[in-house]
C-alpha cells in the first residue's frame, strides 16, 4: 500500500482519473488531509463511498512518530521523530520576528562528507520519502499547535541528492490545497552539486536556493567540502550565475566562519572579488563546534570584522543569529545522538 501523503496534486490526479474518478476528487482528498489535517477515510465526508473504498484498498495516511523533542531557551524546538524502518530523523522548529520557519531533513544520514558538519558522521542510509517530509511539517504543526510560515530544506542530508522527492515535496507544501507556504517563503540549501542547479531553476524559479560556498579557492574548498573535486568554484559560480539569469532571482551564499581557516580580511576581500557583479547576498554562519572535530568558529570580532569587509566591498551580506545552540538543534548540529 502507497502511503496518500506521497502524492503531489498532479500525482494524485493522474492516479485517480487513471484509476477512473474525477479531477476534483483529488481536491477533495488534498483538502481532508491538509487543510482539515483529517487521517481517517471514514471520515472524509463530502468523497463518494466508492471512492473511500478504493482510497481504503490501495493507500495508507499512516504518520511519523515523535520519539523525543526538546525544546531550547529561545524556545527553539527540535524534534526527533521516527520512521517506519524505526530510523531517527531530526526537525528544527525556529521562532524569528518574521514568522515561524521548520527546518527540514531530506536524507536519513548523508554522503556529501563536508569535513565540519555532523550530519555526515552518519553516512546516508537512504534517501526520504516525499511523505516523510510532508509528515515532518503535520506532525511538528500538530505537537506545536501552530503553523509555519517558512520551511528550509537545511536539516540532515543533500536536498538535491533526493531531486525528484525535494520537488514534489516543494510542491505539496505551496499548493493552494495543501500548506500553502509561498514560494518565496521556502529555500532549498545544496552543497553546490551543479546540475541540479540548473535543473532546480528550471523547475522552481521561485523558491529560494542557498548554495553552500565557504571557501574562496579550490584547493581550502575541497578540504572542507570534497563535492568540491567534482564541481569546482568556477563551475558553481557559472552555475549559480544561469540561475540567477533564469530566475532573475536573487542567489544566497552560505559562507561558514572558521577561525583561522577562512576567516581572514583576505578571505573577505577573496570572497568579495569572487561575488563581485553576481545577483546574490552571502550569508555568514557562525561555526558550531562539533566535537568529532578541530574546527572552531571564528570570534565575534573576527565575525563583525569580516561583515563589515564584505559591506564595505560592495557585497550585501548577513550575519546568521544562531538558535537553539543548547540542545545541539543550531545549524550543523544535527545528527541522531540516539540511534548509535
Ligand atoms: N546539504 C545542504 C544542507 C546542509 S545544512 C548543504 O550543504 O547546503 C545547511 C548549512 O549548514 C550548510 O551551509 C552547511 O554547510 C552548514 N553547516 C554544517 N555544519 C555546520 C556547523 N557545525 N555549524 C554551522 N553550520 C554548519
């Protein structure tokens, strides 16, 4: 059996006018499950008998388990919530003045092998199913009793290492009988894997795309990030620049502050220079510190110091606000401590 929540719209369109019902009736299926937030067939009251019977044969609405969640003193929530192979999966839930925004796990573990980040201590078991990130939207707005306004594909794993699910997911949370988080209001973080992004401004132009740079030449590049030997500066930034002709969007440059690493004035002006006459805004992360390994963030001068370079050069930058750093829910920190 099919688990319904892994259907896009058009999808389940297809499958059911195949199947020899109406287009509307995916509508109506959409509405009970997102909007309503209904499980039940029986339940689903304005769908014919006939069709909940078909929708009871060939389909589940089965959920994820919330195995632990805690919560940060800026409020900060992380979940952990598991899978029917009982696998871990982290969620981030994040208060800003803008609104509420989760963050999303798109892999069980992952491969890109950043040199830093603790996702990556766990190599990826597999990749998630579209429902196993719809379900980390429901299950989190229904423990928190509220919606978000944003979601960002920042949470364990390569979102373009899961292209086709990360897509229709995208989709699922924008459709007007679904979330209907704007497009805008959603951002999808890749370590820079070049065709993907071409084939990511095709195919959503709106949704926001950060690309994990943080480094100004090939050689540091590749010791933090290895994706680096197969797609090099040169290529990410080409491939970054078609994006912006494409989309007319604006790109976002994940740039990660590591003392005496990347850090100097001459990494901010290297970075400057790469930037330079390129549609996009760079924003500074904080190093969280992982224990498995040496790196350590840069001061908060240093921080400062390197923002201001990069606004003094011309470049529009921010400087990340971490959150929830004190129950391992900050940016990088994810990975299942539990599931050892
Ligand atoms: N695979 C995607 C999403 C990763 S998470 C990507 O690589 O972009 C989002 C960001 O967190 C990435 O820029 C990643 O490099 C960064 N990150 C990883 N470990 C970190 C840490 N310990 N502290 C701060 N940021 C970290």
């Amino acid at each position: 059996m099919k688990n319904l929540y892994d259907y896009s719209y058009e999808k389940l369109q297809f499958h059911l006018v195949n199947a020899g019902f109406k287009l509307y009736n995916a509508t109506q299926v959409f509405q009970w499950l997102y909007k309503k937030r209904i499980t039940d067939f029986d339940q689903m009251s304005n769908i014919s008998k006939h069709l909940r019977t078909y929708l009871k044969n060939h389909f589940t609405t089965s959920q994820i388990g919330c195995f632990t969640q805690q919560e940060a003193e800026d409020e900060t929530v992380k979940f952990l919530f598991s899978l029917d192979d009982k696998h871990l999966i982290e969620t981030v839930w994040m208060h800003h003045y803008y609104g509420d925004s989760l963050c999303v796990t798109s892999q069980v573990g992952c491969n890109i092998g950043c040199s830093f980040c603790a996702s990556g201590l766990k190599k990826k078991t597999r990749n998630l199913r579209v429902s196993e990130m719809v379900l980390q939207v429901l299950k989190a707005e229904a423990l928190q009793n509220q919606r978000v306004s944003h979601v960002v594909l920042m949470g364990t794993g390569e979102p373009f290492d899961n292209f086709e699910n990360v897509m229709d997911f995208i989709d699922i949370i924008n459709h007007p009988h679904a979330f209907e988080i704007g497009k805008r209001h959603i951002t999808v973080s890749t370590a820079g894997i070049v065709p993907k992004i071409d084939a990511f401004a095709k195919r959503q132009s709106q949704v926001n795309l950060a690309i994990s740079l943080h480094a100004t030449n090939d050689a540091l590049r590749s010791k933090l990030m290895p994706i680096n030997k197969v797609y090099p500066i040169k290529k990410l930034l080409d491939s970054a620049k078609r994006y912006t002709e494409t989309t007319h969007r604006r790109v976002t440059f994940e740039y990660l502050l590591l003392k005496g690493v990347n850090d100097s004035m001459k990494d901010a002006d290297d970075l400057s220079d790469l930037l330079r006459g390129l549609n996009c805004y760079v924003n500074l992360i904080p190093y969280n510190s992982v224990a498995e390994f040496n790196y350590q963030g840069s001061d908060l001068a240093t921080q400062e110091r390197f923002y201001k370079r990069l606004l003094k050069r011309g470049i529009t930058a921010t400087l990340r606000q971490e959150k929830g750093a004190d129950i391992d829910a900050a940016c990088g920190q994810l990975r299942i401590k539990e599931d050892e």
